[in-house]
C-alpha cells in the first residue's frame, strides 16, 4: 500500500486541493492536540501525525510531478530553502502532459479528492 502512495498521476486542481486539505488538517490536529492533551503531550502526538500529513504532502508532489513528465526524485528540491518556493509554484502552474506517460494515462478532468489522497493505481 505505501507504494501506490507514490504511483500515477493527478491534476494540478487535485494537487492544490490535497495540499490545502493536508495545510487544514494539521492546523485541526495541533489545535485538538493543544487543548485535550496540553502542550507537552500535544506537541508529541502532532509531531506524530505530521509525519503522516508530511509522507502524503509528498505522495501528492511526486504524482504532480509524474503528471508533468518527471521523476519523483525531483521532490527532494522541496528540501533546499528558496528552492521549494519556485519548485513549488512550478509544480502547481505547469500543465501536465496531454498524453500518456511512462507514470499511466491521462488524469481524468475533474476534482477527484478521494482519489487524490487514496490512489486508485
């Protein structure tokens, strides 16, 4: 199952739409945590989840990237400061291939958020 996180494609609307469900979901989790656990143990627990929210910020970049017509590895200029502000509007702003690619077909048109966070490769 953790390798259909990072097969096939999705559109630019799919990615943006995950991106700021994941940004809104660990806003949610922090709050929750902060006010029934407290800071410390909230902290921990957050810490905890935003793995998670991190490994599927990642599954949505590297399928954005598929889309375009490129390797997931090039996610890892998320990591370089500056770098990922540019890559990351990239990502977002530039159109897919019209064709099928060596990553599948043609993402259907549409918002299909379900499959955006649950590949159905």
């Amino acid at each position: 199952m953790f390798t259909r996180l990072f097969k096939g494609r999705i559109t630019r609307l799919d990615y943006f739409l995950g991106s700021v469900l994941a940004g809104i979901a660990a806003w949610a989790i922090a709050l929750i945590f902060e006010t029934l656990f407290g800071s410390v143990v909230g902290a921990v627990a957050f810490m905890l989840v935003y793995a998670l929210l991190i490994l599927v910020s990642f599954s949505l970049v590297v399928r954005r990237l598929h889309d375009i017509g490129v390797s997931g590895w090039w996610s890892l200029l998320l990591l370089v400061p500056f770098v990922n502000l540019a890559f990351g509007l990239y990502i977002l702003f530039r159109r897919g291939a019209q064709v099928e690619n060596a990553f599948g077909s043609v993402p259907p048109s549409g918002v299909d958020l379900l499959g955006t966070f649950f590949p159905r490769v």
